[in-house]
C-alpha cells in the first residue's frame, strides 16, 4: 500500500508538471484558462443574451458563473483525461506490475489540484468583492468528495471501455457539449420552465453545481435538493467503475 502511495503521487506530480513542460507561462496557464472561459460566458450570456439571474445568490454574472464552472471544469478534465488514461499509459500497464486504477485515480486527483488552484483565486476575488460566504464553505467537505467519486467512477467506466472501444474519446466531446447546457451553470435552476425542471433535477451536477454555489455564496451550510440523490449515483458509479475495470484490466496488455 505504501509504494502505490508513493505511486499515485510521483503520477499526479508528474501529470502536474509535465502538463505545461516547455510552455513560456508554465504554471500561469492554470490561471489563463480558467480566466478566459469566464470572460467569454461572461460577456456570451450576461452581455449579448442577458440571461436574468432571478433566484440566484448574487447580482455579478462572473461570480454566478464561476461558482458553477469549478465542479463543471473539474469533472469534465478528469473524466476526459480518465477515459484515455489507460491508453496513453500503455507502456506502463505493459512493463510494469501495478493496479492500472492508479491511472484513473492520478488524473482525477491532478484536475482536482487544478480546480484548487482556481478555488483559490475565486475566494480571493468573493473576499474583494465583498461577497465571501464563510459560513457555507464547511459544505465543501461533502461536495468535494461526492465530485471525486463521481468523476472516478464513470473515469473507471470509460478508461475500461475505451481500451476496447477507441470512439470513446471522441463520443465524450459530444456528450459532455450536451451536459453542460444540460446543467444550471450559465443559468440559475430557477430560470427553467417548469415542465422541464424535473428533468434537469435527475442531473448529478445540477445538485453538485448548486452544493458549491450553496458553499462560496449561500452563507450557513444547508443541503440542496438532489443532494441523496448525487450520493446515490456517484456511490452506484464507483462500485460500477471498479468492479468494470478489475473484471476487464486483465485484457489491457493484449488490446494495447
């Protein structure tokens, strides 16, 4: 157990590193794109399309956004980069004896890194602005690890299949172009015509999404609507997720 520790962590070091390795701005651009993505739906929605942000815990479009943005960016990294894990470590799963789930875990723990880096700097921007909510950060603490075992197990799921199924990668930027118009981000829940509302509900990031929204902007900690409802879903994922990719690791090395 100890040198799968010492594993896991020398892989999210190495992934941290080695993402930006050569670039001019290095660690900068953890902060650029995450700026830029803001910017952009910032102007798109608050500017152009105007979208009310009636129900919502604040009146600045970019800190509405942003509270929604984390969990998205954060999952959407992590189980892309899961879906391929497997593939891109091929010389790895071949030469070395190891859990391959090590993988998985390393790329969902290194976009969790990302996402606490740009957390950060959100806090900082809330305390300026004067709209910090202190009293619903303790929220974190279970928001943050229902995401992990979200992201892990369908990053489980995916990374085992897609060592069969190569289209894997390809239908996700689909998938998740969909999810993400799918979940109240660039819009508050409340915006939603009725009929469709319990629709969006049965979204495990539409819960998620408003678990942080809840942490940074809605002041002392309350549970949200949906919130039993993503427990359950990322549970069920996870066990899925092992359970898939032990039952399938053992074809890797041929498929590879």
């Amino acid at each position: 157990m100890r040198h799968h520790l010492f594993l896991l962590r020398e892989l999210v070091k190495r992934d941290f590193q080695g993402r930006y390795a050569g670039s001019a701005l290095g660690l900068v651009w953890s902060f650029l794109q995450p700026l830029w993505m803001l910017l952009l739906f910032t102007f798109v929605f608050s500017t152009v399309m105007k979208i009310s942000l009636a129900g919502a815990r604040t009146g600045h479009f970019a800190v509405f956004l942003f509270s929604g943005l984390l969990p998205w960016m954060a999952v959407q990294e992590g189980v892309s980069r899961a879906s391929t894990a497997v593939t891109d470590n091929s010389s790895l799963v071949k030469k070395l004896r190891f859990p391959a789930e090590i993988l998985v875990v390393a790329v969902v723990l290194a976009a969790l890194l990302h996402e606490a880096i740009a957390a950060l700097i959100f806090l900082g921007v809330l305390g300026f602005l004067g709209e910090l909510a202190w009293g619903g950060l303790p929220l974190l603490l279970l928001a943050v690890p229902l995401q992990v075992a979200l992201t892990l197990g369908l990053g489980l799921l995916l990374g085992a299949v897609n060592v069969f199924f190569r289209d894997i990668a390809q239908v996700l930027g689909m998938v998740f172009t969909g999810w993400f118009y799918l979940t109240p981000i660039v819009y508050p829940a409340a915006a939603v015509p009725a009929r469709f509302r319990g629709w969006i509900a049965l979204n495990p990031l539409t819960a998620l999404v408003e678990l942080y929204r809840q942490s940074f902007l809605g002041g002392a900690p309350a549970l949200v609507p949906g919130t039993g409802a993503l427990a359950l879903a990322a549970a069920v994922l996870l066990c899925a997720g092992f359970l898939l990719f032990r039952r399938l690791k053992a074809a890797f090395v041929d498929e590879i």
